[in-house]
C-alpha cells in the first residue's frame, strides 16, 4: 500500500513542536509492510489541506493519505472540513469506529471529529493529532484498509456484477 502522511499542526509547521504524531503512524505502517513515500507538516488552515490532499489524491501515486492533528473541536481544528472539502465520497463508518473504539478508553474520544473519505481511488482517513490518539484510532481501522483500497481499485466491482456484496 502506498501511503502519504499529513501532520496538521500550526505549532509543528512553525518548528516549535517535533511532529511525533505523523512520525508514530509512519512507524505502524512500515511494521504492515506499507510505503510511506510521502511526509509534510501543513498549518491548520483548511484551504492548504484541501489543496494538498486534492494533490496527493489525483497524482494517483498514493492509495492511503493520512491525516493526523485538527480534529478536535478547538477553533483551529478543520481538518474534517479540508477532507470534506477535498472528498468525493465520505466513509463515515471509519470515524464511527475509531470513537467507538476510543470511548471505551478514554469518554473524550467522542469529541472527535475524524472522517474517512474517499477521492478518485484514493482513501483519505483523519487521525487525532495526539500520538497515542493517532496509533490508537489507526490500529482499530487498519486491518480494513487494504480490503477498502481494493474495492476503490475496482475489486469486486466487474460491470454485471452485485455491488451488494461489499
């Protein structure tokens, strides 16, 4: 799976954070054997997110973007909104999860605003900007991906065929 990895932190992109975040959902997806060919840091400015993941999406090089950091209800927090932005199709079951998960840890888990969506055959997932966050949420929807990504490459899905069974 080729993966691209956002880190969405005003305090990062300046410099005066390290990016542990993007840097933990790298180290979970090279142990499942996943390409991260793509790193960068962006402010918590909605118009650049969208922008960068309209980009990542249609360069058609990367099946997976995450995203991590903007989620939360704070009023820098717009990630979920440059997703929507960017998305065609939204996947709402991967945010239902990843806070159904959580709750159960941690109440404050339901107070995130994480989406999955889809552009082209590209699948873009929102992650909390916390590091424990991120590998949490991440590990409880990981094992969807691939079978996500294969449906998005067509997989299933030959013209005739009963699109009810996914």
């Amino acid at each position: 799976m080729r993966v691209a990895i956002l880190t969405i932190s005003d305090s990062v992109s300046r410099g005066r954070r390290e990016d542990r975040s993007g840097q933990a959902i790298a180290d979970h997806c090279a142990k499942r054997g996943w390409t991260v060919s793509s790193r960068a840091v962006l402010p918590d400015d909605a118009g650049q997110i969208a922008a960068r993941l309209i980009d990542l999406a249609d360069s058609g090089n990367f099946d997976l973007i995450l995203t991590t950091g903007g989620t939360g209800l704070g009023p820098r927090d717009v990630t979920p909104e440059a997703t929507m932005r960017a998305a065609e199709r939204l996947v709402p079951g991967l945010g239902e999860r990843m806070r159904a998960a959580g709750a159960s840890a941690n109440p404050h888990a339901i107070l995130s605003r994480s989406q999955g969506a889809c552009r082209g055959r590209t699948l873009i997932l929102n992650l909390p900007g916390s590091p424990r966050g991120a590998v949490e949420s991440f590990s409880v929807v990981a094992d969807v991906l691939p079978h996500a990504i294969e449906i998005l490459h067509g997989a299933g899905h030959e013209p005739g065929e009963d699109s009810a069974k996914t």
